[in-house]
C-alpha cells in the first residue's frame, strides 16, 4: 500500500494498521459458510465402544506392569462394569492397598507393584483370574 509522501507517519501507520485488521476480519468469509453443514470442529470424537456387563465371577482378568518416569505400575484389566461399579472396585482396591490409582478404559491403574495385595482383594470381592 503506497501513500502520499504528504501523509505523516503516524497516519501511515493507522493507515495500515486498520488496512491489515479489516484483513483479519475477512479472512473466514473466503472458505465453505456453516450453514452448509460444515463444523468448526471436524474431527469428531469416536464413540464409547458399548459392553457387555459381566459379574465379578465371568471376568477373566489379568495383570500388566509397566514402568512410567521411573516408577511401577500395576495394571489389572479387562473389567465389564458400569463406571459406578468400576469406581466402588477402585475406590475399595486403594483403601484396603494404601496406594494411588485411577480408571483407564476397561483398566484399572495402581501405583507400585501391588499384584499380589490386589489379586488377594479382588479374589475375595469374587473375581477370576486367567490362570
């Protein structure tokens, strides 16, 4: 954009200021409208895979240890709960162990090495093991 040597500096630079936020203000009218069943977001979340809810004695559950920034974690999957239940599991696990844990998926994760405490607790909740 040339202007006018006449022109002083500072209305040159509001001058162009102004020039390159209208700019701005245009640059989401040049593609495909909302209306036309177009979203900001295009990437959609995948859906919750659904199921089956089993009780404790059909699980076939089985354990994993990986090591995360140093540390050991114990996990024990796959569950068949609702995330209620999975919960009520994870809450009694971390008591009655005195560890950390959390819900991932169909998994619970605990913190430290803790697979023979928790294989007792759950065999007692009546839960089964893959041998």
């Amino acid at each position: 954009m040339k202007l006018k040597p006449s022109v002083p500096n500072f209305a040159r630079t509001l001058i162009i200021k102004k020039a390159e936020y209208s700019m701005k203000e245009n640059l989401f009218e040049i593609g495909a409208k909302f209306e036309d069943g177009w979203s900001s977001d295009n990437k959609q979340k995948p859906n919750k895979k659904t199921t089956e809810l089993k009780e404790p004695n059909k699980h076939r559950l089985f354990f994993s240890k990986e090591k995360r920034r140093g540390k050991t974690i114990t996990i024990i999957k796959p569950f068949f709960l609702e995330e209620k239940e999975l919960k009520r599991v994870l809450k009694n696990l971390k008591a009655k162990i005195g560890c950390g844990g959390t819900i991932k998926e169909d998994a619970i994760e605990l913190q430290g090495e803790v697979k023979t405490k928790a294989n007792e607790i759950l065999l007692d909740m009546g839960f089964v093991f893959k041998k």
